[in-house]
C-alpha cells in the first residue's frame, strides 16, 4: 500500500515508534534519565532531564500508537482496564462526552481489543509492565495529578459567538498529567506529541483501506465527516474496486 502525505508534514510510522522504543531500552541498560529540550518564551534552548520508569514508559507509547486514543483517555487507565482472553488484549477506556453530546459530560466507557499475536511486539510491552501491577485500581501511569475543572465553550460557526458553555470536574487523583506525558515523548522524539499518534494510527487504517464508519467507531468520534476525511482521495478507497472479479 502506498505511503500518503497529509496536511501535516509526515505521519509517525512503525519505525519510528521501534525507534522511541530502542531508545528507552538503551536508556535502561545505561540507567540514565531521558533528556527533554525546550525553549522558553525568549527563544533561549534549555534542557531538562526525566527520571524514567522504564517500563511504564514503552507501555505508554505502544497503548498511544496501537490504540491511537486521546491521551487524557490513555492516562486515565488503571490496572483493572486491562485484561486478556482468547487470545486478544482488551483495554476499557474511558471516553469523554463531546461538547455536541447532551446531559453531563461524563465518561463514557468503551473496550477496544487487538490481537496478541498479530500485534506482538507492542502488545507485549503493555502486558509485561500491567502484569507488574497487582492493586486493580491502581493507575497505569501514576502522577501527581490534581482535581480540576475543565470548561468547553460551544461557539457558532458563522459568528463565533458562544453557543452553550459545558463544565466538568475531573476528580480523578494520582493520574500523571498530560504535559509530563508530553514531555517524556518530546524526550524520546523531537517531533513527537501525543495527538500526533491519533493522526498517525487513522492516517495508517485508512492507507490500508478501513472505511469511514469503522474508523468512526474505533477512534468513537461523533461525526462521520471527521473519518471520511482520512478517507477521501486515499489509493486504498479503489483497491478493492480495482481487483474485484467479475460475477
């Protein structure tokens, strides 16, 4: 299947997740911190270096890359969200009501699931470092996270004006916090964000030929126009017309 440029420069790719991953187990082997650099608001570079656990780390960038969940979605899972049966992994996440949604914004629970053998090399390290775990209510990704309120503004699309305000409280302790995720991937990968693996991952499905209402329901998002526009102009749409036989 051919490769496809987006609106962003490049999408991440296997070999550049198996790149992240080599450089957390060449970090582990020499027990050193990774190294975040950074400018501030004048432009002055700064580094700062991360204390890592090592395992925890791999098991986060194969969750981000296999799943391509939200990364508020990643980091909220505990130990009891993961388990495993006939030969599949399963991950409960919990989703986060859109702003279009009504009622309160309150997370909503879906289980996605991906083969063991298939997926081998990034299910693995996601087991390995669960297994280790034995509170099931403990976070896969401890923090020092506090509770706070989060506020979507719903605006009109032709004057901008707010439409409805939507509130939320997240309540949630001991998660670790979404910009020290982000710093750890930065660490590992300049070019990295943890958005960028949600692109990656629907970028990738649909090269590979998934339709618009599969992506849909795997990435649980509200409007179908958001798949189909990963959809729209990719080589894999004609793939299966191009080879069909003839009845």
């Amino acid at each position: 299947m051919p490769e496809i440029k987006t609106k962003h420069k490049d999408i991440l790719r296997l070999r550049d997740v198996n790149d992240m991953l080599e450089l957390v187990h060449t970090l582990a082997l020499t027990n050193k911190p990774a190294l975040y650099t950074f400018n501030d608001k004048q432009g002055n570079p700064h580094e700062e270096e991360l204390i890592l656990h090592y395992g925890m780390t791999e098991a986060l960038v194969c969750l981000l890359y296999l799943f391509g969940k939200r990364i508020s979605e990643v980091l909220q899972l505990t130990r009891g969200d993961i388990w495993t049966k006939q030969g599949y992994m399963y991950i409960r996440f919990h989703i986060l009501k859109k702003k279009s949604r009504t009622a309160l914004l309150l997370p909503v629970s879906k289980v996605k699931r991906v083969s063991i053998k298939a997926q081998e090399p990034l299910v693995i390290p996601i087991l390995s470092y669960a297994n280790q775990l034995t509170d099931m209510h403990m976070p896969l990704f401890p923090g020092h996270s506090r509770p706070h309120t989060i506020i979507v503004k719903r605006k009109d699309k032709e004057t901008g004006k707010i439409i409805k305000t939507y509130k939320y409280e997240m309540k949630r302790e001991g998660f670790m916090s979404r910009q020290h995720a982000y710093k750890i991937l930065k660490a590992l990968n300049p070019e990295a964000y943890p958005h960028w693996f949600r692109h990656s991952l629907a970028t990738e499905l649909a090269e590979q030929g998934f339709n618009p209402h599969e992506l849909k329901d795997w990435f649980d998002w509200s409007r179908y126009e958001t798949a189909s526009s990963y959809v729209e102009g990719m080589p894999a749409m004609t793939q299966r017309i191009s080879k069909r036989k003839l009845v």
